[in-house]
C-alpha cells in the first residue's frame, strides 16, 4: 500500500472510529507505525486515574485496553495481556512490577509490541533532574503545578526501553523545550540521528491565560475565597469544572478547605465524596514560595543580564514579571527554551507578525488587555456552565455611569460670580475663589429645592460681593427652570409619588394582614371559649349523671331495707303464732330423730 493510500485509509478509520477527521500531524505520525498480527501498544502513563479515563474511552470505541497498575496487575491478568491491544502502564509498573516485567520480556509479547508510547515525555527531562540530584536547587522544580504531580520513574525508564528489540518509540509532549529534547535522547539513549521530531502549533489561540498577582501567602490559598460563589448563588450542577494544582499534600487539603469554605460548606473538604471539591491525586514537593517576591529571585525585568539564556528558576520569575504577551511566551518558551521579557525581542516580534499573518483571534490575556482580565477575575464567581463561555471569550461592555442624584450647579455657581467678581473691578488683592468657594457653591446646591433668597444668604454668610445674594438667587432660579433641574424634579416627583404608592400599598397590606390576624385572634378566642363552654357543659352533665347515679343507689338502699324489716316481720308473727298454737316443730323432730319411729303409746 502507497503512503497516499495508507493516509487515506487512516483518516477513513478515524473518522468512523471517533467521529471527527485526525489532524494532519496525526496522521503523519500514523505512517511510520508499521502493522504486525495481533499488535500490542504500550503506553506509560504518569496519571492512573488518565490511564482509566483512556480505558474507557477506547472500550467506547469497541477497541480492546486495558490500565496495569499495581492495585490491578496479577497473575490472572498478566496471562490475558497478550489480547489486549492497548495496554497502559505507570512508571512504577514498567519499571518494577515483577509481573509485568515476566511479560514484558517474554519473547510472545516482544514480538507482538509494536509502539510504545511515552505520555508527558517531558517529564523524563524533569525527573531526570531529580534522579541527578541537580533539582535540589531548583525552587521552580517543587512549586511548578505542571510538574510536581508526577514520578521520578520517569526519570529511569531509559534502560528499560532498549531491551524493545527495535520497537518504534512515540514520545508525546505538549511542552518541551530544546534542553529537554536533548536531555531525553540522553535519558533514553537514542542519537539525534535516530528521532524523527514532529511539530506542531504551539499557540493556543482558544486558551485564555490570566496572570493574577496573590494578595495572600500560598500557605493560606485565601485567594480563592472571593473566586467561588455560594452554594446558594450557584449548585454544585452549574459550578464551572475546573482543575486546582497543588504542590503538596497538605497544601491540596487547603486548598479543598478554602474552597469549600468561599462556598458555605461546613466542614465539605472532610468529605471524601463532596460534591464540589476533592483531591484528585496525591502529589509530591514542598512548599516554597510564601511571599509576592521570591527571596533571591529576579523580581525586575532588569534583574536578567542575558534574558535569552534562562535557567528553570529564571524562566519562573520571568513568567511572574514579564509585559509582553503571555500567549506568545508560552508559545517562545517552548520552542525555543526562554520567556520573552521585552516588546523589542526579535523572536518576540517574528512570532507576533507569524501569528497576526495566520489570522489567529485576538489574545484577550492580562498582560494584553488588564481592564478585562480584571473585569472577569471580579465575575469570577459569578460563572456558571450556562455563561461560561460568553463571559470567558467576550469583553466586557461599555457601561455609561447613571447619575446618583441631581445635576450639580456647584461648577456653574462659581464661574457666574467670577463673572460677576470680574465685572465689579475688584482688587487684585483677593481672587473671587477666596470669597466664594467651591464649597458654599456645594452647599447652595444642596438646598437646591427649597431655597429661598434669606436661605442663600445666610448660607454665604451676606452680600460680600455687592450683588451678590442678587446674581447667586437669580443663577439657581436659572437653574431651577431649566430642562435638566425640571427633568430631575419630575423624575424625583415620580419616584416619590411611586414611593407613596408603594408605601400606601404596603399600609394596606399591613392593615389587611392586621386585620386578618386580629379575625384568627378572634376565631382563636372564640374556639377556646366554645371549647371552655364545653368541656364545663360535659362536666355538668357528669356532675348530674353521678349526683342522679347516688340518688338512685340510696333509694334501692331505702328500699331494700324497707323489703328486709317487712320480711322479718313477717317472719316474727309467723313464729309467734306457732308457739301459741302449741307447736313444737324442732322438739317433735329431735324425738323422732331419737327413737328412730314413732313413739309408744305404753311409754
């Protein structure tokens, strides 16, 4: 298959692959890959967490992947590797998990390898650094955010690669300088002869950077209190996503506090599945910088004796005090290793010409236009996903100042009586300022409504100009029956009559709701009442059911005894008659008891 043929098929297969056409560098790095059975692509990977967002994305586009780090990579796992087509790997692993060291030399997975892939490759520069010891002087190499997050593995990886057997070597990087170029060809052993650099546009036309000078320690972070807005004000759904770097650990879990603190959370940073801020990785470096201008550092742009021959701490505080554009320094800063630090810099002006002919949009960063990057630092917590876009790529608009109160007449005040001063032929021995000021004309103007002619009089203390109460009284009635004084007083009158209305209506609100609380008051007293009556209505009838209740027991009590002493009475004539009649009952029934039947008649 032709080169032509070749990069038509891997645009073909890109756009049906992920929707969109590759762009040209992309495919001009496609075509010196070459193809084998059942290839595998390594990628080292400095983040875990981007190793899984990777995944996912390319089993998304049915493509086989998976991420080896030390919490995933066993035995089992290691078996299946040699399936899988994308395999992303950390440092740590490449380096020194023995299971993946087994399958990294075995001769299967050797010779289905076909590109490994070095992710952020400048940071083999940087951790090269600290594997040298040379970082231990750098204050930049611990506080730089795009730095400090990753591993001093990748500073080791070199000797690892060579044992590839001729496997192609993809190096990405995103910002990579000159020195670093040359120190990673060192670090992964390759001769210059042997890369094949592929560049790219450094500008970020569509990335807005704003320099903002701290007003607080970095320890403290207090600077992001006024950035965030309220909880109330703005949902944790409509905060704008956004990334915070950290230098340390500690400093991170600050950061959390201070944010969750500007957004009315209490205690949200000890949560660790809050909502609106959490650490995303732990990161390594100590804390350096504590104050506006570093100790020992270069503070003034006089301050660099060679500006084009910058050092790592240099190219930091060159960043923090540089005037010229900062699109064009990131974009000099990597292509060519220093940050410019005057508008009169060749490569400076060469790059600003280069990028005006390729018709790139405006740079709005705070060293081009300060008013708007002030402007949005302000509204900054005032952003949310539904305006994100209109106020970070528009400017602000012109606002035209509504006045707060009347026109002044104060100016107008004094230029009459300097006319008036003038027109009299006083002496040079007094200036018309010293006799009447700028500050009795604020105080004329104050009393503008109401004043009258003995008012303005005593308010300049007398005539000590003759004429003068006269000119003065006659310039505010001039004043007073012009078009601006008349607008103003109708205006006034409008809103006062509004305030009236407003006030009337809030009256009669206030009388409504009174009145309806005095009707519930009086509902609520009248229940009560009707309820007191009650509650004594039911107790007199339980007084009367318990007093009729007693009435009836004594009356069966009367009863009964009347019934008792009947029946003894009865009971005793019937007694007495018997023993008249002579009879015995009881003594005849003990003898025939005794003699067991009827008594003899001998006996």
């Amino acid at each position: 298959m032709s080169d032509e043929h070749l990069t038509r098929h891997i645009m073909a297969q890109s756009n049906f692959t992920y929707g969109q056409d590759p762009k040209p560098l992309q495919v001009k790095a496609s075509l010196t890959l070459y193809a084998v059975a059942t290839p595998v692509t390594l990628v080292l990977n400095p983040l875990d967490t981007l190793g899984d967002n990777q995944v996912a994305e390319k089993l998304q586009m049915g493509m086989s992947a998976v991420n080896l780090t030390k919490m995933t990579l066993n035995e089992a796992m290691g078996s299946k590797n040699y399936q899988r087509r994308i395999q992303f790997c950390s440092p740590e692993a490449f380096l020194n998990n023995p299971i993946f060291t087994a399958l990294f030399f075995n001769p299967t997975f050797q010779n289905r390898l076909a590109l490994v892939v070095v992710d952020e490759g400048h940071m083999i520069y940087m951790w090269g650094l600290v594997a040298s010891g040379k970082s231990k002087k750098l204050s930049s190499h611990s506080r730089h955010e795009d730095r400090a997050v990753y591993r001093p593995s990748y500073g080791k990886i070199g000797h690892r690669l060579l044992a590839t057997n001729g496997t192609p070597v993809l190096i990405q990087s995103a910002t990579c300088r000159p020195l670093a170029i040359k120190a990673i060809l060192e670090s992964l052993r390759i001769l210059p002869e042997d890369i094949d650099i592929l560049q790219g546009e450094l500008t970020r036309p569509e990335i807005r950077l704003i320099r903002v000078d701290m007003e607080h320690s970095l320890g403290s972070c207090d600077d992001l209190l006024a950035q965030f807005a309220d909880i109330a004000d703005t949902s944790n759904d409509e905060l704008v996503p956004m990334l915070i770097y950290s230098t340390t650990r500690a400093l991170t879990k600050v950061v959390s506090k201070v944010v969750h603190e500007a957004r009315g959370i209490v205690d949200g940073h000890e949560d660790p599945f809050s909502q609106c801020c959490r650490r995303f990785h732990a990161v390594t470096g100590d804390l350096d910088k504590e104050l506006a201008n570093r100790k020992n550092g270069k503070n003034r742009v006089d301050q660099f004796p060679d500006p084009e021959n910058q050092g790592d701490d240099d190219r930091m505080d060159a960043l923090a005090i540089t005037p010229v554009c900062l699109r064009i320094a990131f974009s000099l800063d990597n292509l060519i290793g220093y940050i410019p630090l005057s508008f009169d810099d060749p490569n400076y002006r060469r790059e600003k010409a280069r990028e005006e002919a390729c018709g790139f949009l405006e740079c709005l960063c705070s060293n081009c236009h300060p008013e708007y990057a002030a402007w949005l630092m302000a509204n900054l917590r005032r952003l949310n996903i539904g305006n994100f876009t209109s106020l970070v790529t528009s400017n602000p608009p012109p606002l035209t100042l509504a006045p707060i109160g009347p026109p002044s007449n104060s100016p107008n005040l004094v230029a009459r009586f300097q006319e008036h001063f003038d027109s009299m032929g006083c002496t040079n021995e007094l200036e018309a300022e010293d006799l009447f000021s700028i500050r009795s004309a604020r105080a004329i103007a104050n009393c503008v409504d109401g004043i009258s002619k003995p008012e303005l009089r005593r308010i300049i203390g007398g005539d000590i100009v003759r004429g003068q109460v006269d000119m003065l009284f006659d310039c505010v009635m001039g004043f007073k029956s012009g078009p601006a004084y008349l607008a103003y007083a109708t205006r006034k009158s409008q809103e006062e009559s509004e305030i009236m209305q407003r006030m009337e209506t809030l009256r009669n609100a206030r009388a409504v709701e009174l009145r309806r609380t005095e009707l519930a008051r009086q509902a609520r007293a009248e229940q009560a009442r009707a309820a007191r009556m009650e509650t004594q209505e039911r107790r007199r009838i339980a007084a009367a059911s318990k007093a009729a209740e007693a009435e009836r027991k004594r009356l069966r009590r009367i009863d009964n005894a009347f019934h008792l002493n009947h029946f003894k009475a009865i009971a005793k004539a019937k007694a007495d008659a018997r023993v008249e009649g002579g009879e015995i009952p009881n003594q005849s029934s003990m003898g025939e008891s005794s003699s067991g039947g009827p008594a003899s008649s001998d006996q």
